[in-house]
C-alpha cells in the first residue's frame, strides 16, 4: 500500500465512569459503532485501585465514588479502547497512587495512556499510533485540577492546562450571577505548544484532547476555552477534542481545523441515588433526573457525538461524527439519519455551535464537519450550494 492509499481511522469517545456492574453491559450498544475504526481513544474519569488516600484538597465532589475496585475498569476492554487517556480532575482524588495502579492497569492489558505519569515529562508525552506508515500522535491535559494535581518536573500527576478565574459584577439587581472570566496560565500554555511542535515533528496529524470547560451548563464557554484552542491549532493541532462538562459544546472549525469543546458523556452512570430526581449546581442551576433510570444526568446529557478521524500522510482527510444517544440503561447506541433521534442531536449541535464557525453535512449514516473556509454564514448543509 503507497502512501497515497493509506490511511488510519480513530474514533474518540467522552468520559468513561460506570459505577454498576456489570460494567460491560454499558457498552454493548455502541460495540458496532466501535468496531468500524482501527482505533478508540477514550477519557478514563475514575481511578481503578485499592491504594491511596482522601487527601485534604478533596472536597467537592465525594471523592469516595471516583476510586474503585480494578474490575470495574473492564468496561474500557469492552469498548475496545486503544488509547486511554487519564487526564481528569478525579485523577488525583486518592492521590498517586491510585492514578499509577491505574496506569498500570490499563498498561497490562496492551492499551496506550496518556496525560498522566510520575513526572512531567512522562504526564505530557504523546502517545503515537501507526498503521501502513500513517502515524498520530495524542495528546491531553486537564484544565479541572487542585493544587498539587499537575504534574510539574519530577512530581506526579496530570498534564495540566491551568486556568485562573476573577468576577466581575455586571447587574445591578442583587443576587444575580457576576461576570466569570478566566484565562490560562501562560506556562501551561507555552508547554502545550512546546508539546504540540514536538509531536508534529513525528506525527503526520497531532489530537489534543482537553478535559476543561463548565460542567452541566449547557452551550456556554469559559472565556480561556476559545484562546487556548486557537493557540493549540496555530502551534499546530489538527484536532481538539474536548469532554468534562458531560453535555455538548460548540464544534468550531478555525482556520481549518476542527475544535470538538466537549463531545458530552460516554459510558457512565453518574452517582446513583434513586432518593433524588433533581440536583442543584452552585445553587443556580437545577435540573430533574429520569426517575428509575441509571442515567444520572440530566436530559440535555443524553445527546453525544463520537468524533470519527480519517489519517493520511497528508494529515487529517475527514472529520467525522457519529451522533449517539444515551437511554435510561446509561447505553449510548449510535443514531442515524430518518431515526427522531438523530434529528435531535443534530438540532442540539446547531443550537450549542450557533455563535461558532461551523458548517456539518450528512454523508451516510454520520455527519462529517466541512472543514473548508467558509464564505457564507455557517450552518447545516445538505450538500449542495449555501443559501
């Protein structure tokens, strides 16, 4: 095979954190969808071991739900995955410990890790996949850590992709919210970059995946969300894709490539307590839960997308994605096109990407992002010539 002709699939799905067993049942709906690529990169949110510590940093959320028992990490055998990466803010919940039993784990059984290590160098090494010549490199880093939780020269931890936050007020009515700004600190950023130009040098297509933004608040962007993937596509990332707030965020394209700002959930159940249907967030933000259903999040949680890359010599050949719902069983299962549920998640993804770049097309049973400069407004396309 020339290099002309090859070419290298990798699908990439968000976190991963089912707390039922048996944990394999999560993922026997999307195994089809999962078994058409040559790779799976997936977000590991929980720590599988029986070492480590409460330490003092861990406050919100229970940190007992985020280390569990080795056996429930099978869930990750039963998707398939490739490439895990650990680059979470529930990492370092029982210190590094936990995180390097994790690691370990996930080693044994052949799959690649990466965003965490026992230094820095090892947490901000890419991990690179290679078939017929066609080589990509990973990437990924966590904006939602403590103190203490980045790994920074021979201390443990996550790569990290720090930001800092001030408020300011802006309504004169008393109680309403301020005005939340944030930004990324510069030598978290420069680092990234550094990292981004390293791994192009041995890569044909560089994935960064960052675990960042508001968590459950649909639509909306933290204010260093935008600059920093735009610094990450000018150092030279072909892609971005991005998960923590465990629903949809806009899909940019930015000067030809694609920035997924989070792909929502994957295989996860959400802390299962069948007593509350309803849950607060920062006491703004409230929302019902399915009674009965072991799904734990909200409706708007239910829609996802499964970001389907085509790898060439030449870089990335396609963007894809897989629309997929999430039913009461905590079971994505990929929809397609004439199903009301497709419809669904694509209306969610015109709606959170209304004030991005962006232009999405329906080419089989999967929507592919138009990654060509648009010179009409963005929006949904059939195919044929913009209004």
């Amino acid at each position: 095979m020339n290099d002309s002709q090859a070419s290298l699939t990798l699908l990439a799905g968000g976190d991963v954190a089912p707390l039922l067993q048996p944990v394999d049942q999560f993922a026997e709906l999307i195994q089809p969808t999962l078994d058409t690529v040559d790779f799976r990169f997936l977000q590991c949110e929980r720590t599988y071991s029986h070492r480590g510590s409460w330490p003092d940093w861990q406050t919100i959320p229970a940190g007992h739900w985020t280390r569990l028992d080795p056996e429930y990490a099978s869930v990750f055998k039963a998707a398939r995955a490739d490439v895990v990466s650990v680059a979470s803010n529930h990492a370092l919940d029982f210190g590094w410990e936990a995180l390097e039993d994790t690691i370990e784990l996930f080693t044994s059984w052949g799959m690649k890790v990466v965003g965490g290590g026992a230094n820095q160098a090892e947490a901000h090494k890419p991990v690179i996949l290679e078939k017929d010549g066609v080589r990509v490199a990973i990437l990924a880093y966590c904006s939602a850590i403590r103190d203490g939780q980045a790994a920074v020269g021979d201390h443990p931890g996550v790569a990290g992709l720090r930001a800092k936050t001030w408020y300011v007020p802006i309504d004169f009515q008393p109680g309403c919210p301020p005005l939340i700004m944030s930004e990324a600190i510069e030598p978290d950023v420069v680092a990234m970059e550094n990292d981004i130009r390293e791994a192009k040098k041995i890569a044909h297509a560089v994935v960064v995946c960052l675990h960042w933004g508001v968590r459950y608040i649909p639509k909306v962007l933290a204010t260093y969300q935008q600059p920093v993937a735009h610094r990450a596509i000018d150092a030279g990332a072909d892609v971005i894709i991005g998960h923590h707030p465990h629903t949809l965020k806009p899909v940019e394209v930015y000067q030809g490539k694609v920035c997924f700002y989070s792909i929502g959930n994957f295989l996860t159940t959400g802390q299962q307590d069948a007593s509350k249907t309803s849950h607060a967030e920062w006491n703004l933000f409230w929302y019902e839960r399915t009674p009965g259903a072991r799904y734990g999040f909200p409706d708007h949680c239910r829609q996802i997308v499964l970001p389907k890359l085509t790898i060439t010599t030449e870089g990335i050949s396609r963007v894809g994605m897989v629309p997929a719902y999430i039913n009461d069983q905590a079971q994505p299962v990929a929809v397609r096109p004439g199903d009301p549920l497709f419809d669904e998640v694509l209306n969610r993804l015109e709606w959170v990407s209304a004030e991005s770049e962006h232009r999405f097309e329906v080419v089989g049973d999967e929507l592919a992002v138009v990654t060509l400069s648009p010179t009409r407004r963005p929006g949904r396309s059939s195919g044929g010539p913009w209004p």
